[in-house]
C-alpha cells in the first residue's frame, strides 16, 4: 500500500515513471494507478489502506496473544468491508480499467486472509462474530478505543508522509521545469542573429542566418 502511494505520486510527476509491478499486457500498476478510480476525495486509495491495516494488525495481535477475545471480532467485521471493497475494486480493474495491478491483487488476498483466518480463530462462524462485534460496539466493550486511537494515528502519520512526499516532489518538479525554462531562453539569445549594418543583398534587404531551434521546456505536472 505504501509503495502503491508513491507509485501514484511519482506518475503524477512523471508520467514516464515505471513501477516494479508494471509487468507489461494486463499487469500494469502504473494503468491502474493514474486512472480516477484509484482516489477518492483527491486521495489515492492505498493511502486508507494503511491505517485500515495497521489498526487489523492491532487488533490481529490482541487477540492473538489472547488479551481480548473481542478484538478477533472486531476483525473480521473490518475485514468484511475490506473484501466488500476488493470485489468493487476487482471489478473496477476488469471491466472498467482493463488493466491489473499486481500489488492490489496482493492486498486482496491480504484482506480476505485475515477475514478468513480472523473468522476460524474466534471459532464462532462468520455470523456469530459479525454478531459479537456488533454488540460489543454497542457497549463499547474490547479494544474500542484503543483500536480508534491505533486508527487516528495512523491515519495522521501516513497523512503527513504522503503530504510531505508530495510537497517534495512537486518542488523538485518545479526547479527541473524552472532550470528547463532558463536554459531554453539563455539558448534562444544565443541562437538570434545581430545583423551587420550595411551588409545587405541585392534587393537590399539585410542578410538573415539560419537560427537554431531550441527545445522547449516540457510543462509542469501536477497530481490531483
């Protein structure tokens, strides 16, 4: 998810940027990543991927070690929507997109392993946990709020990561461009010829030489 995020960025910079994941025919991270569905509200998807998984590792944890038995509920709960969302974002990738991305793919089979391994160790069902999880919530019993707490800071910590790496990027965009801009021109002044007074053809119009083209600077990209 985290790598998935800077994929995203460095596209929206340089659009000739290849991931590792960008395997050529239908697997292609980079097809998937510049496409609208890959963001929601302007933010890339696999950025609220990573509070979402850390707060599962959280509560992975707890109840692992037994502390909570809640906590495997509360899993499989979150999970749940996390498969609810794979299947609408497999589908996005087949019929809408028509490319793969291998590193999503992986993160479905993360989230319907933890739903299905989270489902078995509580060893109440599917429905039994679901019902747990629900009226726990409501009384707030289990790690309710130490899982929100595990979610809020997370959320902020990749926030911040992903507004400081793109502020970065966007700034040495800008000085690439900018450099760009100020060799075109210095190359333009020298390339423009100074005619020779009294140098003239027969029709007296001063002798022109040839100028040189020079390469113009490609513009600014900017993500959205």
């Amino acid at each position: 998810a985290l790598y998935l995020v800077y994929v995203k960025l460095r596209l929206g910079y340089d659009p000739t940027f290849k991931s590792v994941c960008s395997f050529g025919g239908k697997f292609d991270c980079g097809e998937v990543q510049t496409h609208s569905a890959s963001e929601m509200f302007g933010v890339p998807l696999a950025l609220y991927a990573l509070p979402t998984y850390l707060t599962l590792a959280w509560l992975v944890l707890k109840a692992w070690r037994g502390h909570v038995k809640e906590a495997a509920s509360y899993a499989v709960a979150i999970g749940t929507l996390t498969c609810l969302h794979t299947v609408y974002l497999a589908y996005v990738s087949s019929a809408v997109i028509g490319y793969f991305c291998p590193f999503c793919m992986g993160m479905y089979a993360v989230n319907i392993g933890v739903t299905v391994l989270a489902t078995m160790g509580r060893g109440l069902g599917f429905s039994g946990a679901w019902g747990e999880a629900v009226a726990s919530l409501r009384t707030l019993k289990g790690p309710v709020l130490s899982s929100a707490i595990v979610l809020l800071v997370t959320a902020a910590a990749a926030w911040g990561w992903y507004d400081t790496t793109r502020t970065g990027m966007a700034d040495l965009e800008k000085a690439r461009v900018a450099a760009e801009q100020a060799e075109f021109a210095k190359l333009q002044e020298d390339t423009t010829p100074t005619p020779e007074p009294g140098k003239t053809t027969g029709s007296g119009a001063v002798v022109q030489q040839p100028q040189k083209t020079a390469k113009k600077p490609k513009a600014i990209l900017t993500d959205n």
